[in-house]
C-alpha cells in the first residue's frame, strides 16, 4: 500500500444514521460503538482516494471482542463513519474478488 498521511493514534468518530442503524442491524447481533478509534491498532484494509490521490475514505479492522472485530468505512477529513459491520476474526475473505482491488506488494 502507498505510504498515505493517516490519522495517528486515537480518532474521535462521529456515526451516520446508516452506521447506527448497521449496527443495530447487524447480522451477528447488536454491538455498541466505541467513541474513539486508536487506528495504531487498527489494520487498513483499504483506502479510496480523491483525484489529486490523497486519501479520503479508510477501512480500518480492529479487535472487537473475543470473537469479533469490527469494521468501519471512515472519511478521513471528518472522523464520520459511513457504515460498520462485525466480522469473525478467522474470516480472511477466501471468496473476495481480489481482482477488483490494487493490491499491496509482498
């Protein structure tokens, strides 16, 4: 992945209406959401760029539960979190496209 300028340590999020709702909805059951982000512990999974390439919309993965890590699809500029889902942590996405998506060099 390209050395992008990301947030550094605790981000303080602010949730969409559909994030609130996702969570409440989410199919693993309803989760609370945390006010601060520590992205150090976060991994990027992906982020989508603005034309003059600087970064403007992150996923990040973090430890969640025991079980679980959390998802969350962040503009940057704002903290605002677009959407959230569980995912199982053993869940490494065999079924992904991966095709569709710049990979990050090994």
């Amino acid at each position: 992945m390209p050395d992008f300028d990301l947030p550094k340590g605790f981000i303080r999020l602010n949730y969409s209406l559909h994030a609130l709702r996702e969570a409440k909805n989410d199919k693993y059951g309803y989760h609370g959401l945390p006010d601060f982000l520590d992205v150090s512990l976060a991994e990027v999974i992906e982020v989508e760029t603005s034309s003059n390439g600087k970064p403007k919309k992150v996923l990040y993965r973090t430890s969640y539960t025991e079980k679980f890590d959390l998802c969350l699809v962040v503009l940057i500029d704002e903290c605002f979190v677009k959407t959230v889902w569980l995912n199982e942590q053993g869940d490494t996405h065999e079924n992904l496209n991966r095709a569709k998506y710049v990979q990050k060099p090994k």
